[in-house]
C-alpha cells in the first residue's frame, strides 16, 4: 500500500481528497486525514439545468450522489460489463 511505503520513507501522516473507500484508514500504518473536495466545484456557476451527474463506475456512485445532492441535479450510474 501506498501509506505504508509513505511511512517507511518517514512521512508521518498522509492526506487524501476523495478516496475511493473510508477503509484506506484502517489498513495505514500512518495517520491519515481523509478530506473532501465535493463542495468547492458544486458551488461552481454554470450548471446547465439539463446536467447529469454521472459515475463511471459502481465504486463512484456514492461521490457522483453527493455532487448530485449539492447541485440538485439527476445521478446516472455506467455499469461496465465484464
């Protein structure tokens, strides 16, 4: 894992923006400050009023739902099949 070459290498504390999962945490050997940047680009101007939030993948849907919330704007989810 990346924190833990981080930690090895001395850094004592990682930020991330936007992970993926809350359970990057956990498996660190490091403190690590989670942050996001869901409402700075939600406050953005310009939103088209037929605008879709989309998730490319199943992992994204719960971020692609918080944008969707902040911009009261419809989610599509894309399902790779595979």
């Amino acid at each position: 894992m990346v924190a833990d070459a981080l930690a090895a290498s001395g850094a004592q504390r990682l930020v991330v923006v936007d992970p993926h999962t809350a359970a990057a945490d956990a498996r660190a050997g490091i403190l690590v400050e989670m942050l996001t940047a869901v409402p700075a680009p939600a406050g953005a101007q310009g939103v088209a009023g037929d605008a879709v939030v989309v998730a490319p993948d199943l992992s994204a849907v719960r971020l692609a739902e918080r944008y969707a919330l902040l911009l009261q704007r419809p989610v599509a989810v894309v399902r790779k099949a595979g």
